[in-house]
C-alpha cells in the first residue's frame, strides 16, 4: 500500500516537474497552452456539479437543496465582486447557515 502511495506521488511530481522547471529544454506552444487553458474549469465543474445536483434519491433541483441555494449565491457574488474570498465566504457561510 505505502509503495503504491509513493510511487504515485513519484509521477504525480515528475509529470509536474517537466513543465515547471525552467531548465528543461521543454516548451509547450501556444495551441497547447489554449488547450490547457480549459482543464481547470473543466475539473471544476466535474468536482461541483454532483455536489450541488444530485443526492441519494437521483437529481435535486429542489430550492430546499442547501447546495444549490449556496451554489446560486455564490455565482451572483462571484459575477458582482470577481472577489474569490467574498465568493468562498458567501457560499460557505449560506450553506453553514442553512445545513
């Protein structure tokens, strides 16, 4: 079990390792870096969606859902700040509040 942890954290810090290292002779171009561009929202939206959406039962569109009630502030605050930690503080503090 622990060989496994550690050799996963091996790859996991040399695949990073390749495009952070200014040494290295390896440059990613610009069509990649587009590409590359989409993966943190496209993760982000895999991790959310199931929280806010769907329970035990199947989906929950249901205004009782605390999930998405904080979900739907927090994209207001979001769009109205563009400030991370109101955003983080409103979403959080709603669903402490409502759960």
């Amino acid at each position: 079990m622990m060989t496994t942890i550690v050799l996963m954290a091996c790859i996991t810090f040399f695949t990073r390792y390749l495009f952070l290292h200014r040494a290295l002779p390896f440059k990613v171009g610009p069509k990649m870096q587009q590409f590359l561009s989409f993966s943190a929202p496209a993760v982000l939206t895999a991790i959310w969606v199931p929280i806010v959406f769907i329970n035990d039962e199947g989906i929950n569109l249901d205004w009782q859902n605390p999930y998405l009630i904080a979900a739907v502030l927090s994209v207001i605050v979001a769009y109205k700040t563009h400030n991370i930690y109101y955003t983080t503080l409103a979403g959080m503090g709603l669903f402490i509040i409502l759960s």
